[in-house]
C-alpha cells in the first residue's frame, strides 16, 4: 500500500511538472516574484525522492562505467 502511495505522488508530480492544462492548475501562480516557481520546486524535489524511492537516483543514470573509460580514439 505504502508503495502505490508512494507511485500515486511521483506521478502527481510528474503530470503537475509537465502541467498539460497550460497553467489553469497552479497552486502558487508562476507571475509573482521570486516565489512564483517554489511549487515547481517542491514538486520536483518529491518527484525526485519518489524516484529514489523505488532505485532510480538521477547521478546514476549519467555515471559512465569504467569499461566505457577504456575505449581510446586513435
């Protein structure tokens, strides 16, 4: 149960990141200074340990393994 919750917010996040309605749903509105995007903030911070949650950290998933170090160009 804990882990659909858990799926439920990441996914809210998400649909609320790439906000679809073009604004309608906003709950701080983008065009006040300075504190206009700290929800963007906040949900991608949730959004983020959402991630962690269920194994995916986003330093991961660019770290280069040392085998790909070992190929040279000549």
């Amino acid at each position: 149960m804990k882990k659909l919750g858990i799926f439920a917010l990441g996914l809210f996040c998400l649909v609320y990141l790439l906000n679809p309605s073009a604004g309608i749903f906003e709950i701080i509105p983008d065009n006040l200074p300075l504190i206009g995007n700290l929800d963007e903030a906040a949900a991608l911070t949730t959004l983020l340990m959402c991630l962690k949650y269920f194994g995916f950290e986003l330093p991961d998933l660019f770290r280069r393994d040392d085998k790909d170090k070992d190929i040279t160009i000549k």
